[in-house]
C-alpha cells in the first residue's frame, strides 16, 4: 500500500521538505552534540541529522511501516546505496531518541505563549478487537480499555496530549488504556504549564482542579455532568466546547495523516521514538517550519 508514494511524491517538494526538516534538525543537534557519546563516530556511513531527518521525514508522509519507508528512502532520497541498511538504522534512530524527545519539548515550549491549552485522551489499539484475548504484543505493559466514544473495548495504550487553541501539542503521557484520564492529567499539564486549561468530563475533578491551582497556578475548567446540583448555564457549556473543539481537530490530522494509531513497533523503545518522531514532524507543520 505505501509503494503509490513512489508515483506520487513530487521529487521536488520531497527534497525541500527534507532540506527543511535537516537544516532544522542540523540547527537543534548542535546545542546538544556533548550529550551523544558514541564509540568511533568517525566511521559512522551517515551522520545524526541525515538519519534524524529521515525518520522525521517518514512520520511526516504517514508511513507506519519501517520496511517500507526504507525501501522509499533508498529508492528515491539515496540511490546512489550510500544508504544505511535497514536495520542499523532502525537502532540509529532508537539511539536519537533522547534528541528527538528533547527537540520536541523545546519545540512544545512555545506554546506556553499561546491563548490556553486543552487536554484529552486518544486511544491507541495495538490490534483488532477479535484478537484481544490472545495478542502477546506488549503483553503485561498495555491492556484493555473502553473507548466511550466508538463504545467498545480495545486493546492497547492511551495517549494523554495536551495541545494549544493553535493545535500544537505540548505535554503528553502515555498509559495502558484502562488508565483513568484524572491519574493522568496532572502529569500531561505539569510538563509544560500553561496558566489557562481545559477538559472534558473525564477530567471533572475538584482534587485536580485546586491542586493544579495551589501547586502550578493554572486554572483547569471541565463541562459540568447533568446530574451535578450546581450547574453552569448553557451558555457557558457551549463556550467550553467551542474551547475544546481544537484538540478532536488534533486527534483527527494525527490519525488520519500521520498514522499514530498504527504504530508497528515490537519494542517500547522503538514505540517511543515512532511516537515522538509523529508529533515532532506534526510540531514542526504546526509552527510553519516545515511544509505539509
């Protein structure tokens, strides 16, 4: 199915998209060059900001499998075989994983200068529902959870993210996905504080509420449920859900174009840097950095 990309990628925008996102990634590795020790890095074949900018570069086309995107990069960036082989690049990328982590808090810093942030939880299924009872990807780390929205059981994590009303993604957490989004939302919003925030009813905590106030000042405001005593008025509940209306936009691109929910790492490690890779290229569109 990604073999069309070899037909319909326009070989010039690939190739300024990729000079993009090196030049940035070329800018940001040199600021923390000290931290990546690495045993005869005279003899590496391709150097940290060629091999970051291709990961990048694939999440940003939607590719989900690490085989196919290989047999793209080398079929149409490096022809000449100059290439590393697949799997030494697989763990090249898993080795940049602390860069690609900490590029991307950087780049989520700057949304602390946004309007306000708001907070949710995406479910990421690591299988089809039939085959629950008997998948051993991620066996004792991910587990089963409810979905509310599609109403039905999954398998898999939860991805907490907290973006701005400017849809860049700042804080994020990832749980198993019977994980309740309250255990969770302290941890996404404490990251990166922004000073005004939002949620859905899953959130409706008073704990969490003065505790995110007294402890990080920021204020966190959650529709109210129909059987509370002391509701808002309807006025108020539809400003909320006007608020919160930026982040299912969100979700939607991160699913439908960069693939999040199809992930095919075996490993954790190589699970986080495919994630981190995903909303760090999405980072890099949000800003105007890079061309979509």
């Amino acid at each position: 199915m990604q073999e069309h990309f070899h037909f319909t990628t326009d070989p010039a925008k690939l190739q300024k998209q990729y000079a993009a996102i090196f030049c940035f990634v070329s800018a940001q590795l040199s600021l923390i060059q000290m931290y990546l020790h690495r045993r005869n890095r005279h003899l590496v074949k391709q150097e940290d900001e060629v091999v970051m900018a291709v990961h990048l570069l694939g999440k940003l086309l939607g590719f989900s499998s690490e085989r196919a995107w290989h047999r793209f990069v080398t079929g149409n960036l490096f022809t000449n075989g100059s290439f590393l082989e697949r799997s030494r690049y697989n763990r090249r990328c898993r080795a940049l994983g602390f860069a690609i982590k900490w590029i991307r808090h950087e780049l989520a810093k700057r949304g602390q200068h946004h309007a306000y942030a708001v907070v949710d939880s995406l479910p990421l299924p690591l299988c089809h529902p039939a085959r629950m009872q008997r998948v051993k990807r991620f066996r004792g780390i991910a587990d089963m959870g409810y979905c509310a929205s599609k109403k039905q059981w999954y398998y898999g994590f939860k991805l907490h993210l907290q973006v701005t009303n400017q849809g860049l993604a700042m804080g994020y957490v990832v749980t198993e996905s019977s994980c309740h989004d309250v255990k969770a939302a302290e941890t996404v919003m404490t990251q990166i504080p922004h000073p005004y925030n939002f949620g859905d009813k899953g959130y409706i905590s008073h704990a969490l509420r003065e505790k995110l106030y007294e402890e990080h000042q920021a204020a966190f405001w959650t529709p109210s449920r129909h059987n509370q005593k002391h509701g808002p008025s309807k006025a108020w509940e539809e400003w909320i859900r006007k608020k919160r209306k930026v982040i299912e936009t969100v979700f939607s691109i991160l699913v439908d174009q960069y693939r999040i929910t199809d992930i095919r790492a075996n490993s954790m490690a190589g699970f986080e840097v495919a994630l981190d890779g995903i909303l760090l290229a999405y980072s890099l569109v949000t800003l105007g950095l890079v061309e979509r």
